[in-house]
C-alpha cells in the first residue's frame, strides 16, 4: 500500500469519526427533546387515557401487564 492511500484512508476514518459524535449529539438532543415533550403531554392527558396508552404499549411489546 502506498504512503498516499494509507493518509486517505487514516483522514476518511477520522473525518467519520466526527461526524459520528456530531450524530450521536442531535440524537440524543433529539431523543431528550422527545422525552421531555412526552412527560409533559401526559402530564395533562386524562388518566385513563393514560392508563390505555400504556396498556396497550405493554401488549404491543409481548410486556405481561395482568
């Protein structure tokens, strides 16, 4: 392998490597964002709304709730 293949090969591995923790950053920006937006949606949904959303998410996943 010649010098010049292994330097674009070293620059692309670590070029993706920042982009990647740039990726991993808006996920997880985004996952808080979704989290937070949901605690406090149900925070004013009625509760047996709740209560089946729950329910329903449980049987969904095979998650024994009875």
């Amino acid at each position: 392998m010649s010098s010049m293949t292994t330097r674009s090969i070293n620059s692309a591995t670590a070029g993706s490597a920042t982009r990647s923790a740039a990726q991993t950053a808006v996920a997880a920006f985004a996952a808080i964002l979704l989290g937070s937006f949901l605690l406090y949606g149900v925070g004013f949904a009625q509760p047996q709304q709740i209560h089946d959303a729950a329910h329903d998410a449980r049987h969904s996943f095979a998650f024994p709730c009875h």
